[in-house]
C-alpha cells in the first residue's frame, strides 16, 4: 500500500521576462527560501531527505547536468537527486514523481525544485527552442512553432464546436486581470519589482484588437516566457503531521500520453474515455480525439478522478490550476477535465463558471497567461498556489486577498506539454 | 574578444554553432521517391492503418510497414495563418499551415499551404500536394496548393 503523501511547504520567485539580476541557481535559492522559512513549519533543510529537480532545455542556458549545480547549490549532496523532463509538463511530472517517491518509501520528506531561464536568447530563437520540442523530422522544418500548432488546433475546435475568438480572449481577460491581484505575477508591475511595464489590467476588446501571432491566436492570447523558480515540499504522513497542523493531502494523481505529431493522433467514433458524470452517448458522434481535445489530458483527469473518488468534478472541485499556454487550450481543457461537455468549454468561460467568483475559479493565481510560463518551474507553481490556496494563505503570500478562494476544501492542478503529449493531473485537499 | 553586454550585472555573450549528420533511417525512401514525382505513404498490412509521415513500424501492431504511393489529393482539415516563427523561418512570414486530410492516408498530414490569396482559405477545400523541383532533403519539399 502507498504512504498518503501530503504538501508542507511552498515557495516562489518573483517572474519576470528576464532576471538578469541573478543566476538560475541564485532564482532556485530565492524559492527554496522562501518555501523554508515563510511556511509556518517546523522543518530544517537537513530534514530534505532528497530532491526532485524540474527543469525543460539544456538549451536556454547551454548548461548540461544543470540539476547538479542546483543540488550542490542548495547544499543537498550526497542526499538522492533526480532530474525530471517532460516538456510543458515537467513540473507536474516533477511533482508526480514526488509523489511517488514519497508515497513508496524511498524518501520520507521530498523538495521539489523548479527553474527555467528563457531570457538568455532572443524570444524568436526561444520559440525555436520551444519547438525542437515537436518532430524535428516533420513539424518543424515547414515552419512549425507552438503558436502555429495550437493555432490549428484552435481553428479545428471552432470548426467543430462553434467557439469564438470573444471566449478565448474571455479567458485572457481573466487569468491576466487575476495575476494583478499576485505580486509574483510577471504582467504585475505595480506588486512586482521585476514585472513587465507594459503589464496591468485588460478588456476583451485589448485581446481582440492585440495583433495575430498564429490566426486565431493573438499575442494577448499566449501565455508568457519567463525567468523564476518554483519549490515544494512532501512528506509522508507521519513527518507530515510534525511539520505543520495543516498538512495539505495529495490525494489523487494520473499522467497520460498522445502522439508527438498531433495529426497522428486518432479520429474515432465513440473514442471519448468517459468520466463517471458522463454518457457514452454524448460523444457517438465526435470524431476523437482529433486535432481539437487532447486525450491525454482527459486520460490524466479520468485516472486522477478514479484515485481520488471524483465522480463529478464540477461540483466535488473549490478550484483548478491548469495550464493555459494559450486562451485556446484552457477551453479544450477545462472539456478534458469534464467540467463541463466537449464542445461546451466557450460556453462555460462565458457564463463566468471559472472566473475568481465563479463555481469553480480557474487559475486564480493567473496562470501561464498571467503570471509565468518558466517552464520547469510552472507545474511546480501551480502546486505552491494550490497549498497556499488550500491552507487560506494565498492572501498573505500574493499580497492581496482578492485571489483567496474561500473555504477551498479541494483542487487540481493540470500540467500539459508539446500539443498535448504529456499531461499530468493531480488532486489536492485540505 | 568577448562581447560584453553589460557590466553590472556583468552579462557577456556567447555563441553556439552546431551541424548534425541526421539520418533518415528506413524512412529516406520518401524523400529519394519525391524526385521521381512520387508521393509516398507507409501502409500496415496488419491493421490497415497508412502514415503520412511515414512510419517504418506500425504504432498499434508493431509490425513493419509498406511503402505505397499517394494520389496527393485532399481537403483541409484546418488552418492557420502565421506571422511570428521560430528564428530560421522569420523571413518566410506570413505563411499559412494546414493540417490535410489526404486520399487513403489515415493521418493528418501537417505542411505548408502556398496561395496568392490567404484570406479565402477555409476548412474542407480541395488541396493537392506539390513536390519541389529543388530539394533540400526536408519536409518542406512538399507543400499544399488549392486545387481549383
């Protein structure tokens, strides 16, 4: 039987576009600090009995082994480390594996540490990086890059589901105007002393009126590059519980997978796996999962609901931090993830569901669009925002209180990589 | 010399050149059958599934696959219009991709869509592929045309 494995401790850089103020390992001491001695633990670093180190390219920073520095760093040799990669999704894998790692034993109490430094290259060579991260063979010598292939794969989930350019800049609206509520936030400059200037707040018509990066997507709509890092710390339940009075549990966790080319991927008739709420017969006709759902998210989800006893995760869920690399697959996934039936995700950004006062808000921290999109870190992130939020300190730790959900009992957080090749979903609670 | 980019904090700049000899494997015979006109497929006798890209091993059966040749007609399944790209294709801009749903290919084909007029493109028209005559040994020796 695994151990239950619960959450203690959080902690975060500010982001920024670039933070060329310190070194990526100087960015990982400033979130192990903070997730050390701002927590209220009783925890020393000697206590670490190991590491799980997140981060996506060896490329930005043409430094190999970076997850050597960054142990030797922060002072854990010859304590156990591992690095852990998988696209966009790193940081949900990283935290997965943690996860794990502490649920069988092999390590009673587990940091987590997340970090990417993107400002090293010129965004377009970055965005060449980012997409060496899709086939090098095929996708990518025609001119392929990820805002193009989510452009795709926005316009087919227009096609087919009558979603429009106004929702998704909905979503955009959304996560950016949250993120001016958390001083980390990168589009934050009044609470982030390494935040953008021509950050602040937006209207749908600033999205719509933003100028076309890859049609539909505008650059309103695409989530962020930055410089930041991320830690969290596990324990297993008896550690846990001597560490702080409001150990947050992780109760449910899956990871799924599709094909590395999104038009490998399968068009089939009564495809769809089905969550617990759901009939079969909704989705006889949906061609799946196409160019337009992703199956892994949906496969993360199904066996993250399985696990943790979801059985209807609009109503059994306080909040969701997914990953919106784009307006566009925030709406694909919040259909993934069931809240609401494949086709109908417009329909439930525009009925205000997943807004701050919403049902079930969605990326009160302000996500990928909003806050930071340092892809090794931003999985683990999205952990630190739900502990915080689950612990009813988000306040404290943003510097304002606008973004507390209140009375959160229980949450997602929702990794994602490439065009949907990993994706990890896993369950919080207090 | 290096070129320094700021003093404080002390930031210097450092370039990084590479060449990789990438092989194609079993699937170079799509790129050599391109410059005798010929659009190939790969084709898995065991499920009848084709690949465009073209796989030399059947994902679902494991089995090794057939080459076949392609008409290189089809429709659009979706599109996009671009104009931002990685590094090396910044000159290109604006272009268009397409994911084309191809006669007896069982996968979506992602390439390029070359048309005078971008802004008439939508889903479902009639494509055919065309073949350069100028090969860089790179998926963009084939492209999309609307066939009128």
């Amino acid at each position: 039987m695994p151990r239950k494995v619960a959450v203690v401790a959080g902690g975060l850089s500010y982001f920024s576009k670039a933070r060329r103020d310190k070194t990526q390992e100087e960015l990982a001491a400033e979130a192990a600090r903070m997730a050390l001695f701002d927590n209220d633990i009783n925890l020393s670093k000697d206590d670490i009995d190991g590491t799980i180190v997140s981060y996506f390219s060896d490329h930005f920073e043409n430094q190999l082994l970076f997850g050597s520095i960054i142990q030797d760093y922060l002072g854990f040799n010859p304590k156990p480390s591992v690095r852990i990669e998988g696209g966009g999704a790193t940081g949900g894998l990283a935290v997965r594996d943690a996860y794990a790692h502490v649920a069988s034993g092999l390590l009673d109490v587990a940091m987590v540490i997340g970090f990417e430094k993107m400002s090293e290259v010129n965004t377009a060579k970055g965005n060449e990086f980012i997409a060496l991260a899709s086939d090098t063979d095929w996708d990518f010598p025609i001119g392929g890059f990820y805002s193009g292939y989510y452009a795709l794969m926005a316009k087919r989930h227009m096609e087919e589901f009558g979603t429009t350019e106004e929702q998704m800049a909905m979503v955009a609206v959304k996560n950016r105007n949250n993120a001016q509520h958390n001083k980390f936030a990168q589009t934050n400059p009044k609470m982030n002393p390494f935040g953008m200037k021509d950050g602040g707040k937006i209207t749908v018509d600033d999205v719509l009126k933003s100028p076309y990066v890859a049609f539909p997507l505008k650059r309103l709509d695409i989530c962020l590059m930055s410089d930041g890092a991320a830690v969290l710390i596990l324990a297993s339940e008896e550690k846990a519980k001597k560490i702080t009075d409001t150990p947050i549990w992780i109760t449910g966790t899956g990871a799924g997978t599709d094909a590395m080319r999104a038009g490998d991927r399968p068009r089939t008739l009564s495809g769809v796996p089905i969550l617990p709420h759901e009939k079969k017969e909704w989705y006889k006709n949906l061609e799946y999962p196409g160019v337009h759902s992703f199956r892994a998210g949906r496969e993360s989800a199904r066996q993250a609901y399985k696990m943790a006893g979801i059985t209807n995760p609009l109503k059994q869920l306080d909040l969701i931090e997914l990953h919106d690399a784009y307006t566009s697959s925030e709406i694909q996934t919040y259909e993934d993830l069931g809240l609401t039936k494949y086709g109908q995700g417009g329909k439930l950004i525009e009925e205000g569901v997943t807004a701050l006062d919403g049902e079930l808000p969605v990326n009160p921290s302000g996500g990928l669009i909003g806050t930071m999109h340092a892809v090794g870190a931003t999985g683990v992130m999205q952990g630190v925002e739900m502990f915080w939020q689950l612990q009813g300190v988000a306040g404290k730790f943003h510097g304002s209180d606008k973004t507390q959900i209140k009375n959160a009992e229980r949450g997602l957080i929702h990794s994602h990589a490439g065009t949907g090749t990993y994706v990890t979903a896993t369950i919080m609670e207090r | 010399m290096t070129e320094v980019y700021s003093i404080d904090p002390l930031i210097i700049k450092t370039p990084y050149e590479i060449t990789y000899k990438h092989s194609y494997g079993k699937t170079s015979r799509f790129f050599t059958a391109l410059s005798s006109g010929k659009l190939m497929a790969t084709r898995c006798e065991h499920c009848k599934t084709t690949f465009l890209p073209p796989r030399s091993d059947c994902p679902y059966c494991l089995a090794e696959t057939k080459w076949v040749e392609i008409s290189g007609k089809g429709k659009i399944h979706t599109f996009s219009t671009l104009y931002f790209s990685g590094e090396r294709f910044l000159k290109d801009l604006p272009f268009q991709l397409v994911y084309v749903d191809l006669e007896g290919v069982d996968t979506l084909f992602l390439t390029r869509l070359k048309t005078k007029d971008m802004k008439k493109v939508k889903v479902g028209m009639k494509i055919r592929m065309k073949i350069s005559r100028d090969p860089e040994w790179r998926s963009s020796d084939v492209w999309a045309e609307l066939d009128e």
